[in-house]
C-alpha cells in the first residue's frame, strides 16, 4: 500500500523529515511534489537551513546510518567476523553465516533507511534549485551538503548491493519503477555529487560544531572513493589536503578521546540530540556496551581478539570486556556510554569519518605508486598513536609488506566503524580467503523481496 504523508514535523512542515521516520521503503513514499517544495519551508535562510537541520537529525534516526542493529556499521561488522552473536537472533546469524535471504528483515531496513536518506537530499536539492527567495550563501551550503550525503549514501548502497537505481528526484512515479544503474554509473554521480559539494562548502564548521559536512569532508569522501577506484594518484591528493588542514584536524594522543563530540579527529559527526527525549548516548554505545550476560547481541570475534599486535593501546582503551559466570564477552568501547535514564550531559557524538583513515588511505595510495617510505611515515602516524613501534623504512621492505601492514592497522583501527573491514575485504579481493563460509555470490546483500515485488524493473543479485 502506498504511504501518503499527512503529517508534519516540527522541522517546518518538511513531509520528507516524517517519512524517514515512519515512512515505507522509499518505493513506497507517494508524497505530492509541491509539498516537498513548500514555498513556506524555502521561503526564507533560516527556515531552509532548520530544514537542512532536520535532514542531519534524521540521518540520525535511519537504519543505515545510526549505529543500531541494522545499520552498515553492525551488519557489515557481521558479515566482516568482527562480531559474534550471542543471543540466538537468526536475522543477525545470517549476516553472520553469510546465509541472507531475500526476506531478512534487517536488510530490508538497510536498504530502505539509505533510499530515504537519499530522498530526503533529494528534496532540498529541488527546494533550493533556481530559489530567489534564498541567498546565495544558504542555496550554495545546502545544495552541497545534500550533495555531500546522497554521495555518501550511495557509497555505501552501490558497496553492498552492486549495481543499485539512481535515484535524483522526489517524483513517486518515476522512482517507483526505477532500473538497477551499473555500478560505474553510480560512482559517477558519486563523483559529480562530492566534486560539486567541494567547489560549494567552505571549510569551517558553523559553531565549532562537526555535525555539518563541509569541503574538507567532501574531500575525505572523494579520497576515499578514488581508493575504492584505483585513482591512486587522486587518493592521495585528497587525502593530503585533509591531512594538510592541522588548524582543524590533529590525532589525539588519547584514544579515549577521540570518539568525544567534536574531537579534532573528526571529519564528520552526528549528534544524538535529535534522537529524541534526553539521550545522551550514541546508538552504538547503546547497542554494543555489555553489562548483563545477554546486554548486547554481539561480542567481539575470537579472531580479532587474537590478532592484537603486543602492546597496543587500541587493544586496551577500544575494547571491554564482561565477566559472567560461565564466559568472558568482548565488546567495542570507543563509546563509551551506554542508556543512562537518568540523564546526564552530552559528551560523545556519532563518528562518521575521521582523520585516521585518511592516513591509512594516503599510506594505502603511495605504496602503490611505489613511493613507500612516505606510505611509511604515514603508517607511522597510526602506529606511534597506538604505543607501537614505528617501522623502520629500507629498500628491503616491500610493497606487498606494506600493503599488508596497511590492512592490518585498518582492521584495528576501524573495527566495528561503518562496514570498513567487510569492504577493504571485498575491494581487495580478499573476503573469500580470509573469511570462512563466504562464496563468490555472498560479496553482495541481496535486493529485499518487498522491493521486487513492488517494483517489476528491479532484478537480482546472482546466488540470491
């Protein structure tokens, strides 16, 4: 049945903010245009920019993006062994077994949390586009950050599902039938969304707060995807910018630190503050902290606990542990606050991107242009931070020993952070060796039933 929207939220009668909240999958969403473009929301700045404040709220709230158990941070943790399940939950046993079926219903949230995500940008991209009413200022940042998030999320779509519909518009009848793009086609607009969103945004963060996505995160991103594509050379430029912005981004030498609100790690966050009530814990924290012997659904892998190179401080200050009777449990704790009823202050926002991996991706970009004593100043970087010893560069190392050392350091670094072990395993052609029980057909989510049956254009994965 199809979801027309009759309610609004308090962000300015913005019928988008509600859907992502209590809509369909984005097929689903039958919202009449000239709702979406209310002249009353984009009429004045502030109006338009407390809508664009909604967006970041609710990307909060989505399944994909807020750390709970069907976002890409915990399934593609599952599917990486990064975690254990410990409480008999098949839907989460199937990532974890790489035995998905086309009905699982966490995977159907994945995918239908990011297509809102996407409509949502969508929305303020059409609100914006040739407004008189708006300065320039306000239609510049708030095209570029919805440009920023759509490439974001289509990142990770186009990284789990392959081949995915490009979706650029509001109009139900268009998107309700919409065909899988290749996969070159969605990095290019990938490419178009962030490269445009670099030439709009500035480099400050309004407030000091690091909630906003602006040119230096654009920038992050684009490093990011030209990794994914082999651009080495275009990684590295990226990277270096990010890495060059020391007014702004420093590593902390404390790593309980570093997952704080507005750490100078952080290249982009979102705070719990628009999940409602007085939370003052992120969905992670929440979700993986263990202080009951069924707390958590997860623990950590026994491989990742067993792989910690002796000495290392990520291994004592990112990991905790509970003690029950009959076992120890493992859990990630670079959150480190779980619900708290009682309340308290806000002090942890949620991580999106930050500045370790630019190192990891400069690092990553140099060793295959051969230029390897710089790839090892910046695994250096990572490594002196985490108490270890740094390496010593010689024309005796090699680049397959780097490039080896640098998947190593980002398992540690990363884990249990946006999928990022279960994707460098996939792009580097390694997840069928590494991981047990995983086929050439697995690499890939499938498309959820409800989609296709909805929608007669949609096919397939292979295996599925």
């Amino acid at each position: 049945m199809r979801t027309t929207l009759k309610y609004y939220t308090r962000f300015l009668s913005l019928p988008i903010l509600w859907c992502l909240w209590a809509c369909e999958p984005f097929v689903e969403v039958e919202v009449p245009n000239d709702r979406i473009t209310s002249l009353t929301v984009f009429s004045d700045d502030a109006t338009a920019r407390e809508a664009m404040d909604g967006v970041y709220i609710q990307l909060f709230n989505t399944a994909f993006a807020a750390g709970g158990n069907q976002s890409v941070s915990f399934l593609g943790g599952l599917s990486a062994d990064t975690y254990t399940v410990t409480n008999a939950v098949p839907e989460m046993e199937a990532f974890a077994a790489h035995q998905l079926e086309t009905t699982n219903s966490l995977n159907l949230a994945l995918w239908s949390g990011a297509y809102n995500t996407i409509y949502m940008c969508n929305a303020i991209l059409e609100g914006v586009a040739g407004n008189t009413s708006l300065s320039l200022n306000t239609r510049e940042a708030l095209e570029g950050e919805s440009r920023f998030i759509r490439a974001f999320t289509n990142f990770y779509l186009t990284n789990l599902y392959g081949d995915v519909p490009l979706v650029v518009q509001t109009d139900y009848t268009v998107n309700a039938l919409k065909a899988r793009s290749p996969q070159t086609e969605v990095y290019e607009l990938i490419l178009d969304d962030l490269n445009r969103a670099a030439e709009l945004l500035d480099s400050g963060y309004p407030d000091n707060e690091r909630t906003r996505a602006n040119r230096l995160t654009a920038l992050g991103l684009l490093a990011r995807v030209h990794l994914y594509l082999g651009d080495w050379e275009l990684a590295e430029a990226y990277s270096s910018e990010v890495l060059a912005a020391t007014e702004l981004y420093e590593l902390p030498d404390d790593l309980n630190t570093v997952f704080l609100a507005n750490s100078p790690e952080a290249l982009w966050q979102v705070s719990p503050e628009g999940w409602g009530g007085t939370f003052t814990h992120t969905r992670d924290g929440n979700l993986l902290i263990r202080i009951t012997p069924t707390g958590s659904p997860v623990s950590l892998s026994e491989n990742l606990m067993q792989e910690w190179e002796a000495g290392d401080l990520r291994q004592e200050d990112w990991i905790g542990s509970f003690n029950s009777a009959a076992e120890t449990y493992y859990y990630p704790y670079k959150y480190k606050i779980r619900y708290d009823a009682s309340g308290g202050n806000l002090s942890e926002y949620s991580m999106l991107m930050r500045l370790a991996e630019q190192y990891l991706i400069r690092a990553e970009a140099r060793i295959w242009q051969g230029k390897l004593e710089a790839a090892v100043a910046d695994l250096n970087a990572i490594r002196e931070r985490a108490g270890l010893e740094e390496l010593i560069y010689t024309p005796a190392l090699t680049q397959e020993q780097l490039l080896k050392e640098v998947m190593q350091q980002r398992h540690y670094e990363l884990f249990s952070e946006w999928g990022h072990r279960w994707l460098d395993l996939k792009r580097t052609g390694k997840a069928l060796e590494v991981l047990e029980g995983v086929s050439e057909t697995d690499l890939l989510y499938p498309i959820p039933e409800a989609e296709l049956l909805k929608n007669p254009n949609l096919t397939q994965n292979a295996g599925y």
